[in-house]
C-alpha cells in the first residue's frame, strides 16, 4: 500500500505541472505527458501509469497518456574519468576497475514536454 501511495503523490505533482503548464499557455486540454524516469528513480513505471489513470479522472487531463522515456544508469569514475553505462547496479569502472564512481544519469523524474491545445 505504501509503493502505491508513493507513485500516486508522484501521478499527481505530474498532472498539477501538466496542468499549470497548459494554464500558462492558454492551452484547454492535455493529451499526452511525457516523463523522464531514471532506473534508480524509485518510481515503479507500471504503478505509475496505473496512479496517473486515476489521478486525471475529472480534470483537463482526463484520457491524457502518459509517455514514459527510461534513462538507463550512466557512471564516471572518479579515479580515471571513464563514463560508461552500470549494468546490474555494479558500479565498478570496466576501464581501471575503481568503486569511485560518480551517477550521472539513472535518477531523473522530469516532465520533459507537454502534448496539449
């Protein structure tokens, strides 16, 4: 219960953005959100669609989709500078073999556009 009410507080901040965001353009209606979620977000994809179904019952969102874009998990050691993509969450530089590694991509949860009119 508690997993769901975490994606169901984060449904709604998306629709209040979604729906400020069209507010101040002079738009009338949402029809698509799309959301940049990183692996280790913490959101659960399939609840969070579930959660913005029901959030957007009854507003200027009702019937929007929401388009979710996966950002996979990118590390650079901290001791060599190599970027390079985490697989299985094993942060270990595959170029000097550190554990230094700095996330630089793998925690977004952004609203990145707003399909509306």
């Amino acid at each position: 219960m508690t997993r769901i009410m975490h994606e169901m507080s984060i449904a709604q901040s998306i629709v209040d953005i979604a729906i400020q965001t069209m507010e101040a353009n002079g738009g009338h209606v949402i029809h698509a959100v799309q959301l940049q979620l990183g692996l280790m977000s913490g959101v659960e994809p399939d609840s969070l669609l579930f959660c913005f179904d029901i959030v957007t019952k009854g507003t200027l969102a009702q019937g929007a989709k929401l388009e979710i874009e996966t950002i996979p998990i990118k590390g650079r050691c901290l001791d060599c500078d190599q970027e390079f993509g985490v697989e299985d969450y094993k942060f270990v530089c595959p170029k000097c073999g550190s554990h230094f590694i700095q996330t630089i991509s793998g925690r977004e949860l952004k609203v990145a556009t707003i399909d509306m009119d």
